[in-house]
C-alpha cells in the first residue's frame, strides 16, 4: 500500500480528462449542454453501470462534507471526503483542498478498511550550511508560490481493490475585514459529481449579525479583491437562515443541480460575506478562559486626507494588457480621489519620468483630466529600474511633506506597481530593501502590487511589511482592472491614524501588536493577549487615535467574568465543537504565530532568525499547527506534509507577507507614556435640570437664585446665547411626559437634547441626547454616551464619562458639563434626559444673553431680610425663618422680583442647594417673557432681544 501526502502553494489546472463519475460521464457523452433532460437521464444511469465502470481511471467520491463554525471571526472547517474504488486492482486516490493562505492545518486524518492513520505536527530541523548545499538540487515543485491568497492541499494514497478511503481535514483562520465585510470562502472542487455533496457553516457574532449575504458560486482561477460582478441570488440548494447572533448556512446541491453548474466537478468558490454591529468605541472586547482578543473597526468617521505617490511600471514587459488594465484603474482611481487629496504620478522603466516635478498637486478637475492624459500617453519601452523609482518616489513625498504646511494629520503613501524583477540601476534585493527602508525612514506607507508571474514577488512583499504596507499579486487576465481597483479601495479612504491600544501592564501579558499607523474604512486592527489577574473583574482598555483635525480618546472597563456571554457551550449548531470552546485562546495564538512569522520574514539578524524561528515553532506545535517550520507527519506510515517551496534550505516563507495584510502594525515603544487624564472639570451650580429647574449662582452675592420654566414639550429654549461676540449658542429641547399622580402640572418636560454651536474660530456644532453625541466642525463624528472617550481639536475638547457625563470645552476659557439621566425602570412620567451645567463662563462676553447667560456678568441683591444675620441664634435657623416669609425682595437690573426660600436637587440627585425662588415661570427675573427665549429649531443662533 503506498499513499502520500503533501502541501503546495498554487491553483491547480483545471483542464484534465473527463471526470469519471457515472452520472457526469453519461451526461458529458449523451447531453453535452442540454441540462433540460438530466433529471430523466440521471434515472438511466444504473443501466449503464458496468460498462461505465470499465472506463474507470481513478476512485469515485462518493461523499464531500464541508463543516465550519465561525465564532466571532475565527474559523474552525473540517473538510471530510469518502472515495470508493469498485474495480477490481488498485487505484490511486487523491485528495485535494484548496484553502486560504492565511489558514493553518490543525489537523488531517485518512482511514483506509480498518486502519486508521492520525496526522502529528512536528517541527523542522534547521539546516546546516553544508547539508543545504548538498541538497539544492531538489528540482522545484510545479506548483510553487502562493497564488492570490490559495494553497492547494494535496493527499494521495492508494486503495486496495473494493474498498474505500475517507479523508478529514481540520484547519482554522481568522477572517480578515475587507470593504466592509467579512469573506469567508470554502473551494469546492471535488473535480467530479458527488453523490452526497453538503456544505454547512455555523456563525456566533455576539455583536450581532448584520448584512449577510452568500453571492453565486466564484469559479475563477485567478481570485480577485473586488466584489463579484452581478452578484444576485445564492447557488442552487443554498439555504440561508439567522436570528439577531445566530446564522446557518446550508449548500447541498444534489448530481443534476453540480452538472448544471460544472460537468467537470469544478464547482467554484461558495461564499459568505456578513458584518457585525459596531459603533465607535473601544471595540468589541471579547474575554474566556485567561485570553482576550480586541476587535476594533468604528464606524461614522469622516475620511482623513491624503498624499499619495503612483509609482508605475512602464517597462517593455507591461506591454499589451497588464499597461491597457493599469491604465483602466488609475483612470477610475483618479475619479475617486477626493478634493482635500494631493497626489503625484511616477512611470519608470530604465528612466523615470515624473509627471508633476517636485511638487503633490491638489485634487482639481483640471489636474485629474491631466493626470489622464498622461497615463494615457505611457508607451512600454526599456527595464527596470525598480530601485531608482522607489527613491525618487520617496524623496517626492518626504520634500513634500518638509516644504508643506501639510495636515499633520493627513495620510501619506505611496503605491507601487510592477510586473517583473529588477534589470537596470540596483538589481540585489537586498539592496534594494535597505535603500527603501532608508528612504521611507518611517515616515508614511509603502503598499505593493504584482502583476503576472515573472514579478518578484518576495522582493515586493518584503518592501510592503517593513514600511507598513500591504502587498498583493494578480495574474494577467480580464479582471486584473477590477482587482487593482479593489484593492486601492480597501486603502484609499484613510479615517484614523497613530493608533495606539493600550490596557495595564500589571493585568495582561504576551499581547499581539498595539500600535498601527493607519486604519482604512472597512477594515479591522486586531489585538489579542493573556491575562495575568484572573481574579480581577474587569480590564481596562484605552484607545489613542488621530482623525483629521481631532485627536480621539476612548475608554471603558470590560467586565472580565463574561461566561454567559462568550461560552458557547450549548449554543444550537455548535454542540460537536472541541477545540472551538478554546477560540479566543486559538485567535490569540494564531496572531501570535503569524506576528513571528512577519518578523522573521524582515529580520536580517541571524540570532533573532532563530530565536523567532523557535518561538514560533514552539507555539505552532503546541497548538497543533502546521507552519512554515512545522510539517504534518503520519504516525504509523511515515508520511509528511510541507508547505510550499521546502527546498531544504530555509523554511517555507512566500506568501507571508499577504497572510498578514490587515496585521501590519508593531508593539508600542517600551515607555511611550500613556495618555493623561486631565482632572475632572467642577461642576458649578449654575445649571438647567430636571423639570426643568433653573439655578443660577451669583458668588460675590453669596447666594443663588433659582426658576423653573414650564414649557410646552417640542419647545427649544435658549439657554445661552453669545453668537455675535464669543460664537457660543446653547439651544435645549424639550420632550414630555405625563405628570406625576396628584400633582398639579399638566405634564412635565425635560430636556431631550442640548445642542452647542460655535462660530469662531471656525462653525462646528455639538448635537448632544443621552444616547449619543454629534460633533461636527465640517466632518461628522458620530460617538455613543455608553463610551468613555476623549475628542480634542484646535480649539474644542468633548470627554465622555460613559453612561454619566459630557464635558465640553471650547479655547480653555469656556466649559459645560451635560450630565446624563437614564432610569433602570422609569415610571411613566419619567424620561431619560440631560442636564446643563455651567463651570467655566470666563470666554462668554458680558453681551451674552439667554435664560442663563443673561446673569453669567451681572449681580443681584437682597433687598429685604426679616431676619437679623447677626444674630448667631437667628442663624442657626435662617432656612427656617426665611421660608416663612414671603416678602423677600430681589433687585435684578432695576426690576423687583419677589422671591422665597427653597431647596434645590442638583448634580444628578446628590446634592441639595439653598436658593431664593422666583414663581411664574420667573416673571421679571428674566428680560421679557420665557416666550422669547424659544428658538425656532436646534441650530437657530438668532435673538429676539433689543436692549431691554
């Protein structure tokens, strides 16, 4: 008996014989294309057995399950097959699975009759320098190299005569976000009809399930980034079923639905897209077990600018259609550059030609319709000078960024295309490499792309992961236009930069990378790690970022003892999971692994080589994972499993770099100090709450007054009011509801949203409601109450203490504090609602108006005490004195205002204060009638006030 198995790195070819399935042999001979009469011909097929099986070149499968669990963005799949060989001698059966390159075999196992044979990854020896030697003459395999993002797993053996051979395959990956969507693919090309052909995936999202779709089946060789075009209805059979967390996804065509899709068998990619509920937070932080993993992607972020340098090749080889298709994409590229952009194109081939000498220039339509034209005029001539265009590349953007009062924090980048090796200038990568690096000096992104297969994809892949990019290769065929236009759309819309993920040395451990210079609209940063302190009960997590002309801070605490939400034992569909009980573990050692991997790759040290070499090996088989340095061995029959390429002399390493597109980042400089908190802001008493109730404080007066407004619910009252001298308008709406058994309002009215708007320095607005914040100064960010979080510009700072307050400060000379009323179980004349504080006034002009901002620089007097202050024991019950006397005077602005002694609840309910009241909705307290304070809608800056 002699079976083997192996790993390689590449798309099969799709041409072969014809498939010797019974049924697709009967319909390939006699239909050929009329699909119309299969279900009649699939009845006659018994009748030919014999002399079909007679033709019989290999095993026939008989069973082709695929099974995936999806828990929370990690991917568990088994893949099990049956082949049966019904002749009467010997046949070779081979297995064979295209999977993603960015997944890891956890496990295979094959049984032939009664014998079982069980995989076990063992790690690889290093190679001596003279065992090498003597060992490169291995002749390559045929099917080398990662293709797009696909290895192909391959396992063939051969089957004794009336016998059967069934195959499980395990492997696991972490779905990367990608335009807004997570993909999860699962190849289905059995390369012959199957009798019994299922497909079931399982997805757990705890955030919730959202936009699920399953597009028609892909059956392309080369895989693109793009959407699918014409993407309509599922495959045939597909049923698709989920409640708000929970999805189920079934795929189980039977023979006469695969022949009208495919005779050969080659049935194409299925596959699933979906997203998950996301706000902009912290994230979604998911802990079990001692582990966490950190997903963060928010939402509702306006896109920050960009200066972005085009390098393409221009060289002979571009000729015919790899030029005409990167021309078809920079064309619509160009389109879909923004106004606040600035960009420059470089050709290059032996020369380089720049099309706009030392300088970036704005996005225009007159710039991008000569942009065009020069692309259009790009003729393939001469090498390539892969080298020399990288440097002029990099010393345009870095001049530019030098000489320019560019935005600190726009996004620079350059985007780098070819189709081929270096052949003139520098032609060593190593060289090449390091000439980059110096060039780039950190300072923006280096993102590659490869066209065809004569490119040298390790050189690009390499630039791409030591300067913060990604790379990616797409073959020379009708979609290539398409494919390069996906992929600048996964990168061209930049929304936050620096950030930088941080949570308390002392509680976590061994944790992934937490610092990435840019994140692009759809996509993900993902952080995992260990726990130190079990015993704690929550774990504090910050979240530093830059967003155009804001600088973002988010914090919340996360509750540590989740079981009920993250264990899934007992969750329907997942009852026969083993491994998938441990995913968040699993999810941190898989980045883990792959982070190791990403270093090795750059590293150029041979003492660090083996040190990450180790620990990623070590890692792997601890988990049972099949690496570039582990390899998958058959207990009792000796066999092995390699990935693609092992030549004996360094293990396995291509395709890494497009394994970790959405990873790049790096671990935060040891020291970087943290962010600090500024002390939280005193709240005064001057302030709008409750019903509402009005308090104003007049400290050199040593007391305050206090009204109360009984609006009609809708009415939006001016509560602040200095557009013309400070810029500051605080407009407050009010909601209603029912008034409280026996008492003697109609209705009550709270406060449903504050909006604070700004002129100066420039118009920005706040929409405030106790769910959530809008700020707008010409981009919208959009952020939840429910968040801790910190929001700074020029000259506007918002903090959010999560579910309780909002602090507002405007050029550090004016404060307010909004605090947040939620009720567990309001009763029915109870309404969620804000309060407005006052705590810092010093910006406001002494013109400021509104129903408070009229007494923010004016004083008041008593006018007439009945009781004597000097007399100690008449202190001692002042409140008592002054409440029975109702002939107490207030002098306001030459007016008299009667007013009696109260106390007042402010501060959320916590404290009291003493105030003289004025009755009548502060008839004469305040100038005119409250009538006049009313705005005509949120944004109205406007006064109905003369002097009065």
């Amino acid at each position: 008996m002699i079976f083997w198995l192996w790993l390689c790195g590449a798309l099969p070819a799709s041409t072969g014989q014809p498939d010797s399935e019974l049924l697709a042999r009967y319909l390939e001979e006699k239909l050929m294309a009329d699909y119309s009469f299969a279900e009649q011909v699939a009845r006659r097929v018994p009748r030919q057995t014999r002399f079909l099986q007679r033709l019989e070149t290999r095993p026939r499968m008989s069973e082709f399950n695929v099974k995936s669990t999806i828990i929370s963005r990690y991917a568990f799949t088994t893949v099990s097959c049956t082949m049966v060989n019904s002749g009467s001698e010997a046949r070779e059966a081979v297995f064979e699975m295209q999977i993603p390159a960015a997944a890891f075999i956890s496990n295979f196992t094959m049984s032939i009759g009664n014998k079982t044979y069980y995989g076990e990854v063992t790690g690889k020896e290093k190679k001596h320098g003279n065992e090498d030697k003597a060992k490169t003459k291995k002749p390559p395999s045929p099917t080398d190299g990662v293709e797009n993002g696909y290895e192909t797993f391959k396992a063939s053996i051969s089957i004794p005569r009336k016998m059967q051979a069934n195959f499980l395959l395990h492997y696991e990956e972490l779905l990367q976000r990608r335009l807004g969507k997570y993909e999860y693919t699962i190849s289905i090309r059995p390369q012959q009809l199957v009798g019994r052909l299922r497909v079931e995936v399982n997805i757990l999202e705890n955030s919730g399930i959202v936009s699920l779709e399953v597009p028609p089946l892909r059956n392309s060789k080369h895989k693109g980034n793009g959407k699918v075009e014409g993407d309509t209805s599922p495959p045939p059979s597909t049923v698709i079923g989920h409640t708000k967390t929970l999805a189920k996804v079934t795929f189980s065509p039977n023979v006469v639905q695969q022949t009208r899709i495919a005779r050969n068998g080659i049935l194409g990619d299925f596959i699933i897209r979906y997203d998950v509920n996301r706000e902009l937070s912290v994230g979604d932080v998911q802990i079990l077990n001692g582990y966490f993993v950190h997903y963060f992607a928010p939402k509702d972020l306006p896109p920050l600018p960009k200066n972005v340098v085009f390098v393409l090749d221009s060289s002979a080889s571009m000729v015919g259609t790899k030029l005409r298709q990167t021309k078809e994409a920079l064309f619509t590229i160009l389109q879909d550059l923004r106004p606040e952009d600035h960009f420059n194109i470089i050709g290059f081939s032996n020369r380089i030609k720049v099309w706009q000498q030392d300088q970036l220039v704005p996005v225009t339509p007159n710039n991008i319709r000569d942009a065009k034209k020069y692309i259009h005029n790009m003729s393939p001539t001469g090498g390539t000078n892969i080298n020399g265009a990288l440097q002029t590349g990099a010393k345009l953007l870095n001049d530019y960024i030098a000489q320019n009062d560019i935005d600190a924090r726009s996004v620079s980048l350059i985007i780098f295309l070819t189709d081929g090796r270096p052949t003139v200038g520098e032609t060593q990568s190593s060289k090449i490499l390091s000439n980059t690096k110096e060039a780039i000096r950190d300072k923006f992104c280096l993102f590659t792309i490869g066209i065809g297969n004569d490119v040298d994809y390790k050189l690009l892949e390499r630039m791409a992961l030591e300067n913060c990019g990604m790379t990616r290769r797409f073959q020379e065929d009708e979609d290539a236009a398409g494919q390069l236009k996906g992929f600048y759309d996964e990168i061209g819309t930049p929304l936050l930069s620096d950030i930088r993920i941080d949570y308390p040395e002392d509680t976590v451990e061994q944790v992934t990378q937490n610092f990435f210079p840019n994140y692009f609209n759809g996509s993900e940063i993902i952080i995992a790690g260990k726990l130190i302190n079990r015993s704690s009960d929550s774990l504090h997590v910050e979240v530093t970022a830059s967003n155009s002309k804001k600088y973002i801070l988010l914090k919340t605490d996360v509750g540590i003892d989740l079981p009920s939400r993250n264990d899934i034992r007992g969750v329907p569909g997942l009852e026969d999971g083993k491994g998938d009980q441990n995913y968040i573990e699993r999810a941190w050692s898989y980045l883990t692994i792959k982070e190791l991997l990403n270093s090795w790759l750059k590293s150029d040290d041979s003492q660090e080589k083996d040190y990450l070499m180790d620990k990623a090996k070590s890692m792997a088989l601890t988990y049972n994972f099949v690496t570039p340095f582990t390899f998958l061995k058959m207990k009792e029959a000796g066999l092995y499993s390699e990935p693609p390429q092992e030549q004996y002399i360094s293990p396995s390493t291509e395709g890494i770099g497009e394994k970790l597109q959405s990873l790049q980042g790096h671990k935060a400089p040891p020291g970087m100090p943290r962010q600090q908190d500024k002390q939280r802001i005193k709240i005064s008493k001057t302030s709008a709450d409750g019903d509402p109730h009005f308090v104003i404080d007049f400290p050199s007066s040593k007391f305050s007054v206090c009204f109360n407004i009984d609006g009609e619910p809708g009415d939006i009252l001016r509560l602040v009011s200095d557009h013309k001298e400070s810029g500051i308008t605080v407009n407050g709406q009010l909601i209603g509801a029912p008034a409280p058994p026996n008492g003697h309002k109609k209705h009550r009215t709270y406060f449903s949203t504050i909006t604070i708007l700004s002129n100066k320095p420039e118009r920005s607005y706040l929409e405030i409601t106790p769910t959530r914040i809008i700020l707008d100064d010409g981009e919208r960010l959009v952020l939840s109450c429910g968040r801790s979080a910190i929001v700074k510009s020029n000259s506007l700072e918002v903090s959010i203490s999560a579910n309780s307050n909002i602090t507002v400060t405007i050029r550090d000379t004016i404060s307010f504090i909004i605090l947040i009323h939620h009720y567990k179980n309001p009763a029915p004349y109870q309404k969620d609602h804000l309060g407005f504080y006052i705590s810092n006034s010093k910006g406001l002009s002494p013109d400021s108006h509104g129903l408070l901002g009229q007494f923010l620089k004016d004083e008041v007097k008593l006018l007439q005490e009945s009781l004597n202050m000097s007399n100690p024991q008449a202190g001692q019950n002042k409140t008592e004195a002054l409440k029975s006397n109702p002939t107490n005077t207030l002098k306001v602005k030459g007016r008299l205002v009667p007013v009696v002694w109260k106390q007042r609840r402010i501060y959320n309910g916590q404290q009291e204060v003493d105030c003289w009241f004025a009755k009548n909705n502060a008839d004469k307290l305040i100038d005119g009638s409250y009538r006049d304070y009313l705005a005509s809608h949120p944004f109205d800056t406007g006064t109905n006030f003369g002097t009065i």
